[in-house]
C-alpha cells in the first residue's frame, strides 16, 4: 500500500502545484520553464510507476470495501462511452470544447466515478478516489486562475466530429482489446 501512497503523493502532488501553490510554480517557471517541465515529468513519472505497482500489489490480496451490483457494469460501460471524445477534446477546439470548458477534467471525473461504481476494494478508491478528488479540486481552482493555452488543431466544426470518431474508437478498442491486455480485465 505504501507504494500506491508515495505514487498518488508524487503524481497528484506535482500536477496540483498549479492548485495549491501557483505563485511558486509560476516563479520556477520564470526562472527555468525547462527545469520545471523535467522536474514536472520525472516526478509525475515515478508517481505513475509507483501507483501502478502498489496497484497492481494490492489487487493480489484485495480488501474490499463494497461489492457493487452486476447490472452497474453497464451503468459504467456506459458513462466511459464519452470519456475518450473529450479527454482529446481540448487539441481539437470545437463546440464540445466550448460547452464543457474543460473536457478532459470532465472525462477525468466521469472515468473515476465510472470505476469507483464498479470497484470497491481499497486500492480502488484510493486509486480512482484520488483522480476524482484532484478532477474536482483542479476545475474548482480553474475558476479563481487562469488557464494555461493548449497546444492543437484551429478551431472548426470538423474537430467535434474528429473527437468523436477518434473517441468512439478509442473506446471501443479499449473495451475490446486494450484494457484486459493492459489490466488483465474484460470490462464487459
């Protein structure tokens, strides 16, 4: 468990320096954005490996803190279905981008909430609580900064049907092949 800690403490410590601590993240950046940027991905790096070994360690011997109902699964099938469109959403500026404001928290959340329906041992929560818990802090604090320009394609009506069909795609592979080759779990 130790390990999935240090990991969630790493990953989400780095990526809420924005949330917490902005005006010492914004004097590291003045000073060397280069520095910040490697420190940013080295750290957020180990964090992932981190988690997803403590993950992968508590899933031997799980504890669980609730067992959802079968039919759930497909609440949760369900609520992933636009989880993929508007993580992209935000490289391809278009009217999802507009109505949603920050698509890829949206789809952080929706994600999060989606596995925590259906997973319930401990590293489950403490995994998928923990993207929920920082979705909602980021969007939160997003109201009171402002927001960094992205990086991606001009704005056009064609980039909602981009991110739709890119979405669509990517989850249904995900679904078919690419989480239980990951995961070792079927999501259906």
């Amino acid at each position: 468990m130790l390990q999935l800690l240090i990991g969630i403490v790493l990953f989400f410590g780095m990526h809420s320096a924005a949330i917490v601590a902005l005006p010492l993240r914004d004097r590291i950046v003045a000073k060397s954005e280069n520095m910040w940027k490697g420190v940013y991905a080295i750290a957020s790096l180990i964090g992932i490996v981190l988690m997803v070994r403590g993950y992968a360690d508590l899933r031997q011997a799980p504890t669980y803190l609730y067992v959802s109902p079968a039919w759930l699964r497909h609440v949760a099938a369900l609520l992933m279905l636009p989880v993929f469109a508007f993580f992209i959403a935000p490289y391809f500026p278009g009217r999802i981008k507009t109505a949603l404001k920050h698509p890829q928290l949206v789809a952080v959340k929706i994600w999060a909430f989606a596995h925590l329906l259906v997973n319930g041992t401990v590293a489950d929560v403490l995994l998928f609580g923990s993207f929920l818990v920082w979705a909602v802090m980021d969007r939160i604090s997003l109201k009171n900064r402002p927001a960094r320009p992205i990086a991606g394609a001009k704005e056009s009506r064609m980039n909602d049907t981009i991110v739709v069909v890119v979405g669509l795609a990517l989850y249904f592979a995900f679904v078919l092949v690419v989480h239980e080759k990951l995961f070792g779990v079927r999501p259906t």
